[in-house]
C-alpha cells in the first residue's frame, strides 16, 4: 500500500476537475496544501494556483467571475466559522448564479463545550445552510478522495451551486492512501431528455402566438446556446429579451429588443406587455425585478434545468408548460419541430412580422445612441454618455462586467454585446460582486479586456482595496468604472417619493450623510491601481482610454465618475 500526504491528494482530485485557480484566505489548516502547492511548482508539476484575497468575500465573487468565463467548477478556501461569516452575502450570489464551488473551511477545536445562547451545540455549518446545495463536516478518518469528489458531483450537477466542506485543522496534514488508478473526475449526472410530447406542444403553441416573446437567462454559460437561440428566433420571428446575466443573444440582433433591466428600469417596450405567448429558457426571476406583471391571458412556456426556479415562481404563476431538461439539446430540438410544421402561408406571416419587429428594434437603438451622443454637449456627466462612450472604446471581446442599479438602463442600452461571454450580471442583490466578480473574469481571460461597471455603493462593499490589491499583485487588470450618484441613490431616490413634507426630506439627507463621497480614486491609488476621478463630460473620452491603457499594461483602473442624471 502506498501512501502520500493529504496536500498531494488534493491537488490531484482538483487538477482532474480542471481547477485552475483556488481563491483563498488561509489559516492554518491551508499550510500542508500551500507547501504542496508550492513543491509542485518547484518541479513543475500541474497544480492550481493559489490567489490569496484579504477578505473573505471576494474569494467567493472572484470564484463566481472566474466561473463565468472558464465554465470550470471552483475552490475557495477560508479560515475556520469566522472566514465562513466573512463571505457574507457573495455566498447568496453564488446559490443564486448557480455557481458550482466548493468551499472548504476547518472546524475550530476547542477545548470547552461550546454551545450557543440556548445552550444547543455550536452547529458552523449552520452559517451557510440555507445558501448551498450540500453542506457536511468531515471526521478525521474519512477518505478525502471521496468527500471531495462527491462535493464536485453535487456542485456541477444541474442546477448547479455551491457546497460547503469543513473537517478538523489537522485533517489536510495526514497521510493517506494512495490509489492505484489515476483520479478520475466526478460523474456528473445528466439531466433528463425533453419530453418530445411537450416539445410538440410548445411548437404549436409559439406558431400559434401572434407575438410570442423568447426570454433568455442563463443558456448563454453554454457558447454554443447564442447560435442556437438566434436560429430559433428567426425561425420563429419572435423578440428576444435577453437575460442581465449573461449574454445569451446578440443584442445588436435585429429580433433583440434589449438587455433584461434591473432596478431603475425605464425600459417601456420589454415586451411583456403585448407578449401572448413567453418562452422562458434557463430563467430566473432577476432579483431586483422591473418588468410589468404578464397579462393574466398570456402563456408560460419554461424549459430549464430548474423548472421550480428554486422556489422563485415565474411571474408569480409559474408556467402553463415546463420541461426540465438541459437546454443545450432541447433548443435545436424544437427549432427542427417549428420548421417542420411551418406552412407557405405560415412563412409569409412570419416573413412580416420579423420585418415589423426588426423596425421596431433598430428604432429603439437609433433612438438610444442619438440621445446619449446628444449629451455630450453638456457640462456634466450623464450615465447614459458615460456608457455611450466607453462603448466606442472596447471592442467585441471585452468582457463586461455589470452591477448596477439606477443607471441599470443606460449600460444596458448603450453597451453592445455581440460574443457570447462577454456580458455579465449578477442575479442576486449583494452589490458588492461585482469588483471581485472583474477580478475572477480577468484571473480566467489574461488576454481579454474586463470592463466592470459599478455603483459607488458597490465599489465600497466590494472591499476594493482587498480587491484591487490581489488584482495588482496577481496581474490580473480590470477597469472598473464607478457611476457614481454621490449618495445613497438607492434610499435617497425612495426616501423622496415616500416624503412629502419637504422639511424631514431634507432633514434625512443631513442625518444619513448621503452627500458625502469618499475619494475612490485615491483610494484605487492606494491599492496599487490607476484612480482617476471625472466630473465633466469632456474629461470622459481622455479619462477612459487612459484608464484602458493602464489595464492594458497590467495594472487595475478605476475611474469614479460623478454623475448628474
């Protein structure tokens, strides 16, 4: 029987899952995979790289942007109940992104009973129970072979999410046996088949509708869905809202009526409102929702992974006709079913309504881009420029990254996304993903460009000195561009609707210290990135291609640009 050391066995069992990356803040019982790590670099051996975070919480939105762009599953690595607290919100984001990630965190030994208020056992995994899809505390005896590679088949099989291990503080430093056979990668179970009945039922349905609307989630973490979707589309000569998320459609396409809004919406024409027929593929229901209720006539047709969207029911009714299957193979499936059954007639139709709606699209972008070019002759700087000129200047493989919330409408509109994996949005309402999120995207793509757009809000809860420091460090640039309201937007704004007297309005903007705005961009400076702060429009322009240019070189940027509007 032969034997190695726990560190060996754990870069084996992540190196056959293709993890590439393990984002960490270590105690001591990381030490034994550190060193190993480090032996194997040493005789050039494959293993994962480390990439330390001094907080917590961008460990898990690094893993979740790294996800998005590589596909692979992830590992993050935290000290102890406390490390665990600290990942905070991002371990919501990362069960509502159906990210497959395993984190690992030891179990603090103490010498005393330890029980908490009501004199119950100290129970960590409870930290982290209603956020994962798995949790489990491994004893000192149990193989880590199995425990690991079982923790990689319950994150990567659909839908997907994160799982959560703890073991004791000595349990990565034993020997163990080593098997015979090289270690082979989880078996991930496969999703079942569409049921070809139901297929045929949506066919006919969708040919029937008069203005059938395909909304699109997260199909696109799939490359080849985007091809898929666009020839379903066309077949069918439908809109296309697609997803916040993920870029699903081209949304340039003549059939797209847009990127799916969040928060500070003012998008009228989504398409829900005529829609007498939705077709939800791979879909969540945005956590920040704006879309209007769907007419009560209107039917549902939902093809997913997860038809029960984790308990978040479509538009408050569920859908009329699901399938869970995997999307990938159902999508040509019922494009082969609609072309079969399309008559001359049927084609004629079809032909005028792509025509129609093709019009009404390419309407709504002219609109847009006029509106925001026509405001660069004003002083100040309005969201809508802002995204209109960064758009110029990044090209089709640049992957942006977006958090926002009042400005939602103006990046959505004005940045145009073409390739899949080259558009991003957090599903969950943690704001403070997206800097780390930018951070994992850039540590997964080193030859692509990684754009964040984020709220002042988030850029403070995105830790960006933690953050911006391991970009520096590690060489993995972004630009992250801070629309920044100089306030609490998102109360302020409700706080003014909700009070009329004007005196306790403006009585709660001076208790709440709203219009206080830090210096991001000293503080971006600080960390070891480029800062630049921007209050005027034609600052814009010089300011972001001098801000790509450092990215481009191999140093984070982060231009705070205060808005007006």
């Amino acid at each position: 029987m032969s034997m190695y050391k726990s560190g060996d066995a754990f870069i084996e069992i992540l190196n056959a899952h293709h993890v590439d990356k393990i984002f960490i803040n270590p105690g001591f019982e990381a030490i034994e995979v550190i060193s190993s790590i480090a032996l194997a670099r040493i005789e050039k051996k494959q293993a994962p790289q480390l990439v330390l975070c001094l907080d917590e919480s961008v460990t898990a939105s690094a893993a979740y942007g790294n996800f998005m762009v590589s596909g692979n599953p992830q590992v993050v690595m935290v000290h102890s109940e406390i490390g665990s607290l600290q990942l905070g919100a991002n371990l919501v984001n990362l069960q509502w992104g159906r990210i497959p990630t395993v984190i690992l965190a030891a179990n603090q030994k103490i010498d005393v009973a330890r029980t908490v208020w009501n004199g119950k056992p100290y129970d960590q995994g409870g930290i982290v129970r209603n956020s994962v899809k798995y949790e489990r505390h491994l004893s000192g005896d149990e193989d880590l072979h199995e425990a690991l590679i079982e923790a990689f088949k319950i994150a990567c099989t659909a839908p997907c999410g994160p799982v959560y291990l703890t073991f004791p503080m000595e349990y990565l430093y034993r020997a163990i046996e080593k098997p015979e056979r090289a270690i082979l990668p989880a078996k991930i179970d496969s999703l079942p088949k569409a049921d070809q009945r139901i297929l045929e039922e949506m066919a006919s349905i969708l040919l029937e509708a008069k203005n059938p609307l395909l909304v699109c989630g997260s199909a696109g973490r799939q490359p080849q869905n985007v091809d898929a979707l666009i020839n379903l589309a066309q077949t069918l000569s439908a809109n296309v809202l697609t997803g916040y998320s993920w870029m699903n459609f081209p949304s340039n396409h003549p059939l797209c009526i847009g990127i799916e809004q969040i928060g500070g919406s003012r998008k009228k024409d989504s398409g829900y409102e005529d829609a007498d027929v939705i077709l939800a593929i791979d879909y969540d229901m945005p956590y920040v929702g704006s879309a209007p209720p769907v007419n009560p006539d209107t039917k549902i047709l939902h093809i997913d992974s997860d038809p029960l969207t984790q308990g978040r029911v479509l538009w408050q009714r569920g859908a009329d006709l699901f399938v869970k299957t995997d999307c990938t193979e159902a999508i040509p499936v019922l494009t082969d079913l609609l072309k079969n059954m399309l008559t001359e007639p049927k084609k004629t139709e079809l032909a005028e309504r792509y025509k129609r709606i093709a019009s009404a699209n390419e309407r709504s972008r002219a609109e847009w881009q006029l509106r925001a070019g026509a405001l660069s002759k004003q002083s100040n700087i309005t969201a809508d420029y802002l995204c209109y000129c960064v758009n110029q200047l990044i090209d089709e493989d640049t992957i942006v990254v977006n958090h926002t919330l009042g400005h939602c409408a103006s990046v959505t509109e004005q940045i145009v996304r073409t390739k899949p994996k080259t558009w991003f949005g957090c599903p969950s309402g943690a704001i403070g993903w997206a800097p780390g999120a930018a951070l994992g995207a850039a540590s997964a793509a080193p030859d692509q460009l990684v754009v964040a757009f984020i709220t002042d809000g988030g850029f403070v809860w995105g830790c960006p000195t933690s953050t911006l420091w391991t970009a520096a460090s590690y060489k993995f640039p972004f630009l992250a561009v801070i629309c920044n309201n100089k306030g609490y937007g998102a109360i302020r704004d409700v706080q003014k609707e909700m009070m009329t007297d004007v005196s306790i309005s403006e009585q709660f903007l001076m208790e709440s210290g709203v219009d206080f705005s830090p210096d991001y961009a000293l503080i971006a400076q600080g960390a070891g990135a480029f800062g630049k702060k921007i209050t005027k429009s034609d600052e814009v322009i010089p300011a972001i291609k001098e801000a790509l240019e450092a990215v481009r070189s191999g140093k984070p940027a982060v231009l705070d640009v205060y808005l007006e509007g």
